[in-house]
C-alpha cells in the first residue's frame, strides 16, 4: 500500500457536519413532522457536501446505536450518495485485501476518528487497546512497552531478535540489556533501538518517531535510507523518506501517565489528540480553532477535559447527539 492510498478522504466543512448531525438528531425517532423531512430532503440536495456530511454522521452513528427506521431517508439520499457509497466499498475490499495480505491492521483504518468498532483494533494482535483505553506490559526480555489508545501490536521474540510490530496506534518502549536487537516495525519501516526510551506513533502517512534516552536507528521500508536519531530528538519517516530531525517535545511521553499536555497548542491540534481518546465526532468550530491552550488534561476522562476547555477559553461545549459533540464559540 502507497503512502497515496493512506490519505485521508476529504472532509466536509464544520458547519456542513453540524448541520447534518442536527438533522439526524430530528429524524432518528422517525417522528419528524412532513415539513421537517422536506425541509432535510432540500438541504440535501442544495450542495454536495451536504450528501457527503450526511452520509458521514450515518456511518458514524451506526457504530453507536440500532440502525433506525429514518422516514424517506434512503430513498431521498440514495441517488446523492450512489457515487460515494461505491467508492466506499472499493476502499472496504482494498482494505480489506491488505489486511490479509500483512496480516494485520495497519494502514486499514480510513477516518481514525476513534469511532470504529474496537474488535476492529485487535485482529491479529498480540496486545490491544480500546479507544480510551491505556495498558503497560511487562515483556519477557524485562523491557516495558506502554500502548495508547487504540493500538495493537503484535510481540515476536526470538533466539536472534526481538520484534514489535505497530499495527495501529502509539507506543512507548524502555528496552532491557539482552544481546538481541529490538527492533519495532511499522508499514513504513524499521527502527532498532540502541539501548534506549522512545515513542512510536503510526500515523496516516508516515510514523513519528521520539527518542528520550539513548538513540534509535530508523530503516524505511522502500528505499533503505537509514537515519540514527538521537536523544532528544523527533523525526518522521514514510516508507520512501525520513525528515531531517527537529527537538523532541519532552511532554510526548506524558501520555503513559494519563495525561495531555498542551502547551500554547492550537485549539485544533488538542482536538485532533483528543479525538484518538474519545468514542464518537469531536469537531471544532473555525471561529475558535485557533486559540491557545496551555494545561494538563486527563486522557482517559475526556468528558472532564472538555469541561476544562469551557472553562479557560471562551468556548461551549455542545452535544447534538450522545455520541457527536462540538467545541463552538461561547455566545
């Protein structure tokens, strides 16, 4: 699989998923008044992120409740999503191909909003965790390897190696003395650890690689190129390139302890953090994306964190839906 294929699909705006959650929210009971499904149906039509918006919220909402008797919902927005719901499919089997074919998770997880079904994480896996959900091992060589939420890996020790696959997710590894390499491998590539604590994070495109103590080695996948990142230092690698190192953020690793720092952070980037711990649609207004946030926020509460939010920046929090929720601009 390219680093093409691992790309995000395109979103619809803020404002088009919010006006597509607040029309699920009136027609989910099916006891939508005759006007209120007219008044859907022509929002639907009125542009194409509209059909895209819907379908999204549908996909989300399915995980999370029964499929609801929506009144004329199918056959209004059949024709809008045909396209999409093709392309939809294509992508499910080619997914699905790739997971045979490396019989394991990575690269299969196309939106990574922390909404898919958790059995999803832990096929083929030797260690999983659920959205939310944090979890230390003790490995047999005597090295300690954290898993973030929604991670799986797979442990192979043997008599000349040892070998963590990431299939999905982060992890955070303290190696142990043993005469055998540790080696942790990603779709895009290897790393051997020199005696050493780092972090390692698959993402949608590339893996981002942490060193705290000691160094690590990184291979890529296609080309071979090789790169010995230091202590104190961070780079991102794909199977094709690796980035030219920059200073490590020593708050990376708080997350083994339960918590997010965010220190002057775009509003934007905690939500995409927060996202990853969180079951559901987490969004955040433009209005507000952009405002700084300083502090240190439970992981594994996100219902508190957000709370916090509401509290230092002048922010609300609003929830549609139990499951789809916004950070908007306070009135």
């Amino acid at each position: 699989m390219s680093d093409a294929d691992r790309a995000l699909p395109s979103m619809p705006s803020h404002e088009q998923l919010q006006q597509a959650a607040h029309w699920y929210a009136c027609l989910r009971d099916g006891q939508a008044r005759a006007s209120e499904r007219a008044a859907w149906q022509t929002w639907l039509a009125a542009a194409e992120g509209h059909a895209l918006a819907w379908q999204q919220v549908q996909e989300i909402s399915r995980a999370f409740e029964p499929v609801r008797a929506l009144p004329n919902v199918r056959e209004a927005a059949e024709g809008l999503q045909a396209a999409n719901q093709r392309m939809r499919v294509r992508r499910r089997v080619l997914a699905s191909c790739a997971l045979l074919t490396m019989g394991g998770l990575a690269g299969a997880l196309s939106w990574r909003q922390g909404w898919l079904p958790d059995q999803v994480m832990a096929w083929g896996a030797d260690a999983h965790t659920h959205t939310g959900e944090l979890k230390q091992m003790r490995l047999a060589d005597g090295s300690t390897l954290w898993l973030n939420t929604g991670s799986a890996v797979d442990v192979r020790f043997g008599a000349s190696e040892r070998r963590l696959v990431l299939l999905a997710g982060e992890v955070f590894v303290t190696t142990a003395h043993d005469a055998r390499p540790l080696l942790v491998q990603t779709t895009d590539g290897q790393m051997r650890a020199l005696g050493t604590r780092f972090n390692v994070q698959l993402g949608n495109s590339a893996t981002e690689l942490t060193v705290f103590e000691g160094a690590v080695e990184v291979c890529t996948t296609n080309s071979g190129s090789t790169l010995v990142v230091a202590a104190g230092q961070r780079t991102r690698f794909t199977r094709a390139r690796i980035e030219q190192p920059d200073i490590a953020d020593s708050a990376r690793q708080a997350w083994t302890q339960g918590r997010l720092i965010a220190n002057n952070l775009p509003l934007r980037e905690f939500v995409v953090e927060m996202r990853r711990y969180r079951k559901g649609y987490l969004g955040v207004a433009d209005a507000v994306a952009d405002l700084e946030v300083y502090g240190s926020f439970p992981a594994q509460d996100s219902d508190r964190a957000l709370k916090m939010l509401s509290l230092a920046l002048p922010v609300r929090i609003e929830q549609r839906l139990p499951w789809w929720t916004s950070i908007e601009a306070k009135a």
